[in-house]
C-alpha cells in the first residue's frame, strides 16, 4: 500500500462543551478520492478547517508529505501543496471572474510585491488564471463581476481557484451544492479526472457524487469517525444505515 | 451616466483651466485656493489607497500630513535661523530645498506609518478607527508640548522654500509643481490598483480568508498599504505647510484627519479621482459659503449626510455609476 500524502491523528476540538471533532483519524492516497460524509453540524467542516488551517485542535496532529503541519499557519499549508475550496464561496465578490483565478495564480507565485505593471497583463498569471477557468466550464465569463454568477457558477470558480494552485492535495468542502444536476454530472466528471492529478479529501452531500467518484468513504457523525470503507462496504454497513443513511438506500 | 474615463479628463482640465483663467484675470488668490485642493487632493490619494483599496478606515492620517509639516518646518527653520539640527553623531543642516523637505517627509512618514501600520493592524473594524486616532491624538500633544519647534504657535517660515528652475513665490509655479505631483501619485495610484499588488489587496479587503488559502499575506499587504498611503499624505502635509509658510499642532488633529476622510468619501471611497472631486468640493465650500457664515460646516455635513445615504460611491458614484471591473 502507498504511504498517504495526508492523515490526520486522532484530531480532536472542542467548542465549549461540544466535541466537534473526536479523534478523527482520516488518510488520503495518492491518486484517491476519500470522500466524508455525515449529517449537518457532524463536525466535516471543522475538520477540514484544521487541516488547512483557520481552527487549531484541541489535540491531535495533522500530517502533509511526511511533515507534522498542525502548527503551521494557513498560507504555509497552502504553499505546502494543500488546495482548499470553501463550503460557502469566499471570493472576491467585487472583482472579475478571471480577477479571482489570477489571485490563485499569483499566490502560486509567491511574488505579489509588484506595483506597476497590471496583473492580468502578465501572461504567466493569466494563462494559468485562464487554463483554469477553463477546465471549470467558466472561461465564457471571465470579465463578469462574480456577484452576478450564479450560486452554482461560484461553486466552479472555487474550483478554479484551487486549481491554479496546482496543489499536491485538493481538499473541497461540498463542491456540488446548488450545483443542480446537470452542472454536478458535470463536475463530478471533471473530479473523476482530477484524482489523476492530486488526490481529493472531499467533503460531499450529493450522495450519487459520492457513490460514482469515492475510492473510500468515511462516515461522520457527531465529530466521530463511525464508518471508513470503500462505497460497498459503507453501503452494507448497519450502524452508517442507521445513524445516516436511512431507509432510501 | 458619464464615462469615468473622461469625467477624470474634464477633472484634469479643470485643474489646468481654473489658474490659468485665474492668472489672466489676475486673481492671484484663487491660484493659491487651487493650490490648496490641489494639496488637500493629494492627501486624500494617499489615504484612499489604505481606505479604498485596502478598506482601512483611518481616522489618524493627520499623523502622517503632520509629520510631512513638520519635516517642511524644522528643515527650513534650522536653515534661517544657521542652527544645526543635530551635531553628532553627524552634521546635520536645515534645508530650504523642496527636494530634500520632500524626502526628508516622505522617509519620515513612511517609517510612522510602518510603526503605527503594525500596531494597528492587530486589530481590525471600530478598534482600528480607535487605534489610529489615538496616534493622531498623540502626536498633536507632542507637537503642542514640543518648545523647541514653536509648541502650540507652531513655526513659521519667513519665505517659501526653492525648488530648481522655478521661483516658488510665483503662485502659479508652485501650483503646477503640486499639480505635476498629483498628477503624478493619481498615475502611480492607477497602476497600483492594477498591479499584482493591488489585486491581492483588493482580495485582501474582501475575503482575507481566501488570500490566505492562496499562500499570501492579507495583513502584510494591507501594512504595505498603509505605509505608502501614509508616504503620500505624508509629501501632502510638506507641500501644505509650504503653502501656508506655516506649520502648527493643527495638522496633526482628528479634525484634520476627519477632513482627508471626508475628501475621499464625497468624491467616492475606492475611486481614483475620488479624492480630486472630494477636495475640490470641499475648498469651494469652504470658500464660498465660509464667506457667508462661520458655521459652512453645516453645509458641509448636509452633503455628507446625503452622500453617505443615498450614493454609496460618492459624486463619482452618483455621475458614473458603480466602478467597470478591469480587463
Ligand atoms: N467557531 C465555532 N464556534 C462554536 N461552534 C462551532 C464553530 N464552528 C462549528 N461549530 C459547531 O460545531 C459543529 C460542527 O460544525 P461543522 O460546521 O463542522 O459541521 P458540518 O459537518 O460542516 O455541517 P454542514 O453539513 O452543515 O456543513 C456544529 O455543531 C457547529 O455548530
Ligand atoms: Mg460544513
């Protein structure tokens, strides 16, 4: 078995009294996509917020090629190789789409101490900006002010962000929500290709996304790791059926 | 609605029209009111890169205009009165050369600005505003408390300093030097709002998380910022005191600092002649209704009040509309 490029060690937060994450203790390989499942406020966002960074945990570490990152800040995770995408979009709502993309670009480039020339004039920043774009479907409306895309397109431009990146590791916090069905059909064979590249710690709602792209699933529920396997095993597993999954399946 | 593009050309023409009108009809004091927005304008271009583009609401930009003052009349008094300014551990002369004032300001206010900048910048909304006029504050008891460079009366200077090839005496000369000079920083200011700088500082206001998760600094861009905001405000408050041969503890007041604010949110925060409209507003104001009452202010806040409610983006905002994004 391939050594993972992510895992997380028993890491556990608190809020107050509340346990939002448990000892969870998630791995991701290379050239997979480990998705985490589990009901609203299981705790997915917090965990994924102390991997790349934004809360600290109470215990616990976290791993990135080999390296202890627990104590890192944000942007050294980032530069690290760690792609993140936001569950609620964090974008430049005032500025361009392609303004957006070339903000990734030039993260990846560590050089924003330029004053003169303009940014996306610099053919660097802007194909890559662009390449992006266009792999996410949104090359069409480069110069459209991203508070007039629509929810799903903002969606995509999260994407694009941590794509120009170019990370070792893409970590995506419910990439398909309000996507509607043809644009999650859409993305969820773009992931499926995307694992190729950087494999994917992907935090998913949409079931049928799950199921048609997870190389392992993991089950959430109240902060704790209830369930890891692959699609099969989850699927037959009694407790992930009864604290998740429901008649329906 | 009008182009912005060519609102800013009428701005400049105006600019250019005003005295030369004013010298053929010898009007030499409207030359020296012009000078005075023309000043007024450039302060307001420095703090509207920490406001507009770094969305830094300083209340303590006085700080810098004062120390710029300041620069101008303790060089230019050492220089009259054939006193050294420091002796050891080297000689340093007072000037009257602008270029050197000039500098001398600009070092000055630039190493304020990276002092108060990081200071500040640990904190953030109402605490920031609390945080930078409390600096101003400081600075306007020292400069008062200050007896070797006038106190509370402040220093005079007996004639304007020189710049090479003009006589500043003129008043139009020393207006087309301010002018070239705002010119200038509003060139400067565009091509940083363009820049790869000005992008991540544009994020940086608006979702610092996300210039994080990118691998950049959103606090050290907005401490960049708001140093070369304070450099240009800082250059502003030298060319004032020069205007006025005159530098006193009032520049560095929060009325002061109010007043830049208030340039930049009439004309339109964020905007780039924004500072030009707001300036030019306010001296005419001032003028025009200053003659009519003490209490112009009045007017003054009328405006302000309607600016703030009903057009967010200022004069600018309400002829041009909301600002294209760039391509
Ligand atoms: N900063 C915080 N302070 C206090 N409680 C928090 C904080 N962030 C999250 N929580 C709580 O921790 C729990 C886990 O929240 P989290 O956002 O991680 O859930 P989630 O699995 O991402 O949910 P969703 O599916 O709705 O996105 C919730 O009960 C939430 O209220
Ligand atoms: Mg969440």
């Amino acid at each position: 078995m391939t050594d993972p490029i992510l895992k997380t060690h028993a890491l556990t937060r608190y809020f107050g009294a509340l346990k939002a994450s448990d000892a969870v203790s998630v791995d991701l390989r290379p050239g997979e996509i480990h998705a985490i499942i589990g009901p609203n406020g299981a705790g997915k966002t917090t965990l994924i917020a102390q991997i790349c960074g934004g809360i600290t945990p109470s215990s616990g570490r976290v791993e990135f090629m080999g390296r202890d990152i627990t104590g890192l800040t944000t942007r050294a995770r980032s530069r690290e190789g760690l792609g993140r995408t936001f569950q609620i979009s964090a974008l430049a709502m005032e500025d361009s789409v392609l303004q957006n993309a070339v903000l990734g670009a030039l993260g990846a480039s560590g050089r924003p101490w330029r004053f003169f020339g303009p940014a996306l004039k610099d053919s660097v920043l802007r194909d890559q900006a662009e390449d992006a774009l266009r792999r996410v479907g949104l090359h069409d409306h480069l110069h459209k002010r991203t508070a007039e895309l629509s929810h799903g397109q903002r969606r995509q431009l999260e994407v694009a962000v941590a794509l120009t990146l170019h990370p070792k590791a893409f970590v995506m916090d419910e990439p398909m929500a309000g996507l509607g069905s043809g644009g999650s059909k859409q993305l969820t064979s773009f992931l499926d290709g995307l694992r190729a590249e950087a494999p994917i710690l992907l935090v998913e709602h949409d079931m049928d996304a799950v199921f048609a792209l997870a190389d392992r699933i993991s089950v959430l529920v109240y902060g704790k790791v209830i369930a890891t396997g692959t699609v099969d095993e989850i699927r037959a597993n009694a407790e992930v059926q009864k604290a998740y999954l429901g008649e329906d399946t | 609605m009008i182009r912005e593009t060519h609102l800013n050309i009428g701005l400049v023409a105006l600019l250019m029209a005003i005295p030369v009108w004013a010298l053929i009809a010898d009007e030499p004091f409207i030359i020296t009111l012009m000078t005075r927005a023309v000043v007024f304008a450039l302060a307001a271009v420095g703090l509207n890169i920490a406001l507009g583009l770094g969305g830094l609401v300083s209340l303590g930009h006085a700080v810098f205009f004062g120390i710029g003052g300041y620069a101008m009349g303790i060089l230019a008094h050492h220089a009259q009165t054939y006193t050294p300014l420091a002796e050891w551990p080297l000689l340093i002369e007072g000037t009257k050369s602008m270029p050197v004032i000039w500098l001398a300001a600009i070092i000055a206010s630039t190493l304020a600005a990276v002092v108060i900048g990081i200071l500040s910048l640990r904190t953030a909304g109402v605490y920031f505003i609390m945080i930078t006029l409390a600096f101003g504050q400081m600075f306007f008891f020292f400069a008062i408390s200050w007896s070797a460079y006038g106190g509370e009366d402040g220093l005079s200077i007996y004639v304007r300093n020189g710049f090479p090839g003009l006589n500043t005496l003129v008043p139009v000369h020393y207006f087309g030097l301010c002018l070239v000079i705002l010119l200038a920083a509003l060139f400067l200011n565009a091509r940083l709002a363009k820049s790869p700088f000005g992008l991540a500082l544009n994020a940086a206001r608006q979702t610092p998380a996300r210039v994080e998760t990118v691998g950049l600094d959103p606090t050290r861009l907005k401490l960049v910022a708001f140093v070369i905001s304070g450099a240009i405000t800082g250059l502003a408050g030298a060319l004032f005191a020069d205007l006025n041969r005159f530098v006193s503890p009032t520049m560095f007041s929060w009325q002061l600092s109010g007043e830049i604010m208030i340039f930049v949110i009439i004309g339109g925060v964020g905007r780039l002649f924004g500072p030009v409209v707001g300036a030019l507003v306010f001296v005419a104001l001032e003028h025009l209704l200053g003659g009519l009452s003490d209490y112009w202010h009045i007017y003054l806040g009328i405006l302000l009040l309607l600016i703030v409610l009903f057009g967010r983006g200022g004069l600018i905002g309400i002829l041009c509309g909301r600002e294209r994004v760039h391509d």
